[in-house]
C-alpha cells in the first residue's frame, strides 16, 4: 500500500527509502536520495490490524546512514509498515514506500511446467515453468526447485521474470516435478506450494489401422484439474494446428488417417480448469512406414466380349499394397460365389485395370465382385455388378423376340440401350433399333431373302455415365450384352399343282430358309403307289415324267422329309395335281 502525503504542490516529490523486508524483527531499507533540502529523519509507520490500518507512529530514525530498525515483536503478531523520508524541502511532497509485512513472501501458484518443444520454450529437450508475480512488494526473484533422487533441491533463481527455462533436464523420458518460492531481499522465501509434474508423451503406432495411439503421464499441479487435452500435430515440418481436444480425465488418444512416408511431431497441451494455465507434454517424433489399404475400389464396366465372356474394369487406388485380389461370379439363379481368377496384385497397382473373365456369360444371368486383402488382412469388397443378359426366341411370323435383363452397374446413370445384330465373329455389324433405358425388349423382322439360312445372333449395348464415388468424376460407358442367337424353323411352300406343258412346268416345293435344311427328299407317288420321282436337290423338281414318259394328268401324291436346323426330322405329306 502506497499513502501519499498532499504538500502544497505536485510539481515535485520527497523519495521514501525503499522499504526491502522484516527479518527477525528488524526492518530493512535502502536510504534514498532526496538533494532538495537538509535530512530530518525516516519516519517508521505501523499496524497490527492488517495491511489496511489504522497505521501508527513507531519511531523517526534520525541518523541519515540508518538501514534498518529492530522492533520487538515477542508474540509474533502479523505487522504491516511503510516509510517516509522527512527532509527540508519546503514546497515538495513526502510520498510513503511500499507496505510490507513481517510475513514470508507469498508465491502464487505456478501457471504452467511445460516440457519444451516446437510449442514452447527455447529449449528443445528441456523444461519451462511460467508463473503469475508474487503479490507481496517484498519479493526480489524466485527460487526454482526440483525433486530428484537426493530430495527436493533448489536448482536457480531467478530475478524480474516469472519464466524460467532449461535445456538440461530430461524431461522426455521421465516426468519432473519443480516448486517456485517467493524470495525478499533478507534471504526469506514463501512456503512451498503445490508442485507441478510434467506430462511425458509416448505413442504407438498402428500400421494396419493407419493410425497412432497416445499415452502420456497426467499433469499435477492445479488445485482446479485438467479441464481439457489439446493433441497438436505437426507434418513434415509445418507449423503445428490443433486437431483434437478431449476431456481432461483422458490420459490416451488414438489419432485415425495417417499417411504413409510422412514425417510427424506430436505434443499434447494440458489446461486449467479455470485458471488459464496451460502446461505442453514432451513431444514425439517419427515417419510412417505404414500399409496403404485400400481406399477406393469400384467396378465402373461391365461388358460381354464376342467370344462371350464378361469383360470387367476397375479404378482402385495404385498406392494400395495388397496380398490378393480376386474376381468372384455366381449365376443368380444359384448364388454361390466360385473364385474365378486372380488379378496380379503387384506394387504399384494397375492404373483402372480391365480384365476379361473366362465365365459363360450366354448361359444364364451371371453377377460378380472384386475382393482385395492387403498385407493387413483386411478385406474389402467392390459392388456386385451384372452384365445385360440378353436371350432371343424365334416367332412363327418371321420375327425373332429380342428380351434382356438390365445392367447391374452401381453408380451408373442409363441413357438407353441399342441394338445391333453381329456378324459371325460377334462383332456388332448393323443398328436396328435403339429404346429407352427403361425398356428390356425388341422385337426384329426377318427378311429371308436376306438371312437365307433363318439364323440371326444379336448383343444389346447400354450407354451412360458412371459416376465415381470417391472424387464424383464422371466418365461415359458402353456395356454390351452377350451374344444371342435364333434360328428361324424351315418352311416349305408347296404348289398344289403344275402344268408341264404351260408355265409351272415343274413341280418344286419352294423353301423358306432353305439354307439351313439338310437330309431333304421329296417323293411323288401316282395313284397306284408307285414312285415316279424322288430328289435330295431343294432346287429342282419333277417335270411330270417318268422313264422318259409324259404321265397322265391327276392326282399325285408326294411326300417331303428334312431336318432341321435343330435337328428335329420334319415331314410333310399332300396332293398335287397335274394338268394336261
């Protein structure tokens, strides 16, 4: 407490000694220097009510060269004082010294122990301590203690600051636990206080999980608690940014989604409850070398070569290492999955892969997947996918009916389906007809003067765009459908009768698709059984002779056997009537 003296101006002031401590009774100061006018005396004030008074008259020290006053204090009460300097200085006011006690120094708590690292200090192995200024006027530094084996030692002091930092403790593989004392000018120090340990931060890394897990020592110290935890990251040498904050009862925490070939630092930073002390753990540092899973993996094709086999392709990320990946496909109508082939899981990976599957994609409606392990042994499945099935069926009025199952592609935006027929190697050779994405059949005339032999095969293509998941790109796509085909069953027209000598002159049944007709014979009977003529050509027929004799106009009766394309033995048995 500073008590100022009102004189008759405030142009100019009378120092007071600079009141220094009380140590055994005795009151110590510095004498002043105030050249305005002769010495009188140092007036010493006193109370024993507490720092706010009332103050008393104690004594005036007339010798100018006095340091110090002994004032017996046999029941050691608490006493508060202050100075003034009375000199002869007319005009000029006397202001009091600061108001000491003959109590010890008071250190306040400390604010924070910190181990140094990128976060704080100067230090990089080391300690800092920070603490709030000792309340009492008295205090001149701070003595710095430490426990260690031998006890608890004063290790430095400091004076004017309330920081201190050292770089030789280890306080990386061992918490430490320091005290700060208050000291005056007459060697009193306040009492110990609580002490403050240090956090050690330690970590474990998880290689397959892509992650590391931090355990550090609890802070000690605050009479309030730990309110929170602070996890600060550094990568390859970037400042550090806040990544996590947790409950201060957490003495572990395990940080998810490192990346490979990248080098961290890693402290924790313990705060007050409601002080505003904070306090950083020793750090960590190290380089992950850690397996890449894999992260992405989707089918975004799935197509029918000519030979009918699925064609499939894939985009995964090429930095993933793994054991094996192997491609899965089960018939839907029997949904048990047999691995069909392994894709060469080398590192790198395969940019967007494409892998056709020796699997009968024109038996019935097939799915497959894609299954990677890595060199964790973790697992990870791609979406099921399905090329079109297509299937054909021959009409009876020179159509074949086109019917398809849709595309199983997850991610895929349809824009329609076209339909082609394809020439003897597979290949798409004509467009006839294009329909909706919501539309699953066709239905195709046949000319037979064009498809002589009544066999016609077919693929549909779906169009569209597939969107990726992982990054949302987009690329357009073609799947095609397996090769189909269907065979038109043989006809025959038969004339009902002939002329030799007008214009039907011969008796030839025409066929329809008689391309594809083998084992062909026609017969013609007369009346009387006998057989007047017989062939295996489909492109002649009988001129109504026999031996070499014009037969009778009448009734004749023929027959015609064949097989068809199928194999199926086809017979058919009529008249015709020979004109005259």
């Amino acid at each position: 407490m500073n008590l100022l003296l009102v004189g008759v101006s405030l142009n100019a002031q009378i120092e007071p000694p600079e009141l220094l401590c009380v140590r055994d009774d005795s009151i110590f100061w510095n004498p002043p220097v105030n050249p305005c006018g002769p010495f009188i005396g140092y007036e010493i004030y006193y109370s024993n009510s507490g720092v706010q008074g009332p103050y008393s008259l104690l004594t005036t020290v007339t010798d100018p060269t006095a340091s110090s006053y002994f004032h017996n204090n046999q029941t050691s009460e608490v006493r508060h004082y202050y100075m003034l300097s009375v000199f002869d200085c007319p005009g000029q006011n006397a202001f009091s010294s600061d108001t000491i006690s003959n109590q010890l120094p008071i250190a306040l708590p400390i604010l924070g122990a910190s181990v140094n690292s990128f976060f704080s200090g100067p230090a990089p192995d080391g300690v800092t301590l920070n603490w709030p200024p000792s309340p009492s006027p008295e205090t001149i530094g701070y003595i710095i203690y430490r426990n260690t084996p031998q006890g608890t030692i004063p290790i430095d002091t400091v004076f004017d600051v309330q920081i201190w930092s050292s770089e030789n403790i280890d306080a990386t593989s061992s918490s430490q636990t320091f005290y700060v004392l208050a000291l005056d000018a007459c060697g009193n120090v306040s009492l110990f206080g609580d002490p403050h340990t240090t956090m050690v931060l330690d970590y474990s890394i998880s290689v397959c999980n892509q992650s590391v897990t931090l355990s550090w020592s609890p802070y000690i110290g605050w009479a309030d608690g730990v309110e929170s935890h602070d996890i600060w990251i550094s990568e390859n040498g970037s400042p550090p940014f806040l990544t996590a904050s947790i409950s201060g009862a957490q003495t572990s925490f395990t940080l998810p989604g490192l990346t490979d070939q990248v080098d961290y630092q890693i402290a924790v930073r313990a705060n007050q409850s409601a002080g505003g002390g904070e306090a950083y753990s020793s750090i960590v540092s190290f380089s992950t070398e850690i397996v890449q899973p894999i992260r992405q993996l989707e089918v975004f094709e799935i197509t029918v070569t000519p030979e009918n086999r699925p064609e499939i392709s894939w985009r995964w990320n090429t930095n993933a290492e793994l054991t094996s990946a192997i491609i899965w496909g089960y018939f839907e109508n029997d949904p048990v999955a047999f691995a069909i082939t392994d894709y060469p899981a080398g590192y790198p990976l395969d940019t967007d892969p494409t892998l056709e599957i020796n699997w009968p994609a024109n038996e019935e409606k097939s799915a497959f997947y894609i299954e990677t392990t890595d060199n964790c042994d973790s697992v990870v499945q791609s979406e099921v996918v399905s090329p079109i099935f297509l299937t054909v069926t021959a009409a009876g009025t020179l159509t074949n009916q086109l019917s398809w199952e849709h595309l199983t592609l997850p991610g895929a935006q349809f824009l329609g389906y076209d339909i082609f027929r394809v020439d003897p190697a597979g290949n798409a050779s004509q467009l006839i007809g294009t329909v909706n994405a919501s539309t699953t059949n066709f239905t195709d005339q046949i000319d037979p003067q064009v498809q002589a032999s009544g066999s016609v095969c077919y693929l549909v293509s779906a169009r569209g765009q597939f969107q990726f998941l992982k990054d949302q790109t987009e690329i357009p796509f073609t799947s095609e459908s397996n090769r189909a085909c269907a065979q038109q069953e043989a006809l025959m027209y038969v004339p009902n009768a002939f002329a030799p000598d007008g214009r039907n002159t011969r008796f030839r049944p025409v066929p329809v698709f008689g391309a594809s007709i083998t084992n062909y014979q026609l017969s013609v009977f007369n009346r009387w059984g006998t057989e007047v003529y017989r062939t295996t050509d489909l492109n002649t027929g009988w001129d109504g002779d026999y031996k070499g004799q014009k037969q009778p106009a009448g009734i004749y009766t023929y027959r015609i056997s064949l097989l068809r394309p199928s194999g199926e033995p086809y017979e058919e048995k009529g008249t015709v009537l020979l004109i005259r």
